[in-house]
C-alpha cells in the first residue's frame, strides 16, 4: 500500500510498504482522511522533542488525526465493527499499569502513539492498524471531514471544559490555530463571552469570519476581566501572558507547546491564586466531541482549508499552500488519491 514517510529532517517520499495486519484485539482500517498538525511539521523539521529523548526516531509514518471505515478484524475484535466508519485514539496506553486501570491511559509510561510515539504507524497512509480499545463508532451525520476534527476536537472541549466557566463568563483564547479556534466554538456553544488574540493579520481577520468579532493582536487586547484564558498558542512568551491575563482565583489552560522553554513566574499564580492546568490528549474528550459534531453543536469543517493527496503531504509540512486552499489553519489528505 502507499504510505507518506518522513526518512530525516526535510526528506519524505510517497512509498509502497507492506499492508498492516491485524494482531489481536486490532482492526485494520481504510483511511477516508487524515489531518497535518504542528506534531507533524515538527517531525519533518527535525524539531520534535520525541526525536531527542528517543521515543521516536526516522523514519517515521505520521498522522494521529484521521477516520475512515473498518475492513479486517484480528483475533478477538468484535465482528461489529466490520464495516462500521470510525475514529480512534492517539493515546494506545499498556492496558495493566495504574494510569491506565484509572481511565489515564494518554499518559501511560509505556504507551505507543498513533503515528507519533515508539513507531506505531500513522494515518498518512491507505491503512491503519488500531486497537478496537481505542475506537470510536461514527454516526452518518459526522462526516469524514468531521471525523477527522475528533481528534483536535477533543483536545479543545477538554482545555474548555479545564477552564471552569459558567456561561456569560468571559474567555480569552490565545492563538487563533486549529486547537484556538475549536476551544472559542465549544466555549461560544457553551454560552461563554469569547476573546481571542494571536500573531498575524490573515488569522485574526479568519478568526472574525467565524463570528469571533473580539479577535486583537495582543498589544491592542482591551483592559477586560477574563475569568479563564486558555493557551493554544506555540509562542514561549504566552504561558506568562496568560498567567498575567485571567482575573485571580480562576484558571489558565496549557495546551499550546512552545519549541523553547516558558517560563511563569509562580509567585504570579501564588499571589493571584490562580488554578494552571495542562492539557496533553483528547483521549477523555472523544465520545464528547463526536456527540457535539452529531448534534451540530459546533461546525469546525471551515477550518479545514483544503483536502489534498499523499504525494501533496511533503509540499504542505515544507509550508507550501495548497493550490485553492483558503484561509483555515487545516490541511487534510484523502490516502486514496
């Protein structure tokens, strides 16, 4: 089958590798659509954190945001799930440590990630192996588009639902990306007053033509009260911003990495007795997330910019716009072409 493989730093190739088989317990997928995330473009810079602490090395098959429709069953995997379109899982957790008797699987020491961590393949190809322990069913109404949302979905409805507001509390989302964007719409269907600030013109103006009218570059951010700020953005300098932002006895939300350490000043969170909390997975959001995709809760489908190929995925991770791509921060690849 075809797959998209990183080989090193800035080198990738469309290659033929052998079709997965399903072990027990495992399914084997068709991949109806992937996305790219900033994991990924890290990967192919040569930049991602995993490739110097070992949990990853080249080469490497990417892709953790995906769907698409199972088509074999290993040993002991339910016969419903033949034929049934899904999502699934990053986080592929032991299954016998504590985290994971605990529902913490995403943090499993020895957990394998879905294209990302200790060598599992990803999505970026005609198939994919997957635990039927990390599959979630797709109901018709969420299409492959939004099924291959879940997955950063899911990482934004916790980071919300981390933040602890109430509905007509105001927000302050900083970058105005992917995982920015979703957070504003699950806090805006949530009845939240929401603000958001980042970098460039082009993301602010996007961010406004979704209805987020409160979008402003952060030396023109408004004196307000934000009872919650999540920080979605890579920036190292925002984890202090938002510590200085949000009003005292509330919450700020870390889900945006940054490539260089972010330094806070703790006497900040001591003295405005403020509640941090990181975010790493959407491992306990999925079911969640694909409920509120179902119910039209949300849309994020704008944010996807455009759809390509596998032998596109190399352009996109090098910063090349697709050609017809429009204004949203996501690109996603169809495996089938």
């Amino acid at each position: 089958m075809r797959a998209f493989v990183i080989t090193g730093a800035g080198q990738c190739a469309v290659q033929e590798v052998e079709p997965p088989t399903a072990g027990p317990g495992q399914v084997i997928v068709d991949v109806a659509r992937a996305g790219v995330c900033g994991t990924d473009a890290e990967f192919f810079s040569g930049d991602m954190s995993y490739l110097h602490s070992g949990q990853a090395s080249y080469p490497v098959r990417i892709g953790h945001e995906w769907c698409g429709t199972v088509v074999a069953l290993g040993a002991g995997a339910d016969p419903g799930w033949l034929g049934r379109r899904v999502t699934g899982d990053t986080m592929l957790g032991c299954g016998q440590c504590a985290r994971c008797r605990g529902g913490r699987q995403h943090v499993c020491a020895d957990r394998f990630e879905i294209g990302v961590r200790r060598g599992w393949p990803g999505a970026l190809a005609e198939q994919l192996p997957v635990p039927v322990t990390a599959l979630h069913p797709l109901p018709d109404s969420v299409d492959d588009t939004l099924g291959a949302l879940v997955e950063p979905g899911g990482n934004a409805l916790r980071s919300v639902q981390a933040a602890g507001l109430a509905p007509g509390e105001r927000l302050l989302v900083l970058g105005p990306g992917t995982i920015g964007l979703l957070a504003a719409q699950f806090a805006r269907a949530a009845g939240c007053d929401v603000h958001l600030v980042g970098r460039s013109a082009e993301s602010l103006s996007f961010a406004r033509g979704l209805g987020f009218t409160s979008a402003w570059p952060a030396d023109d951010l408004p004196p307000l009260d934000f009872d919650a700020v999540i920080d979605a953005s890579p920036a190292p300098g925002m984890p202090a911003f938002a510590v200085e932002a949000v009003q005292p006895g509330r919450r700020v939300v870390f889900i945006g990495i940054a490539g260089a350490p972010s330094m806070i000043d703790t006497r900040a969170l001591v003295l405005k007795d403020v509640t941090a909390v990181g975010i790493l997975s959407a491992s306990p959001g999925m079911a969640q997330t694909i409920e509120r995709y179902a119910a039209r809760a949300v849309d994020p489908r704008p944010l996807v910019a455009a759809t390509v190929g596998l032998g596109e995925v190399g352009g996109v991770l090098a910063g090349a716009s697709p050609a017809g791509a429009h204004a949203g921060p996501k690109i996603h690849v169809d495996p089938q072409r």
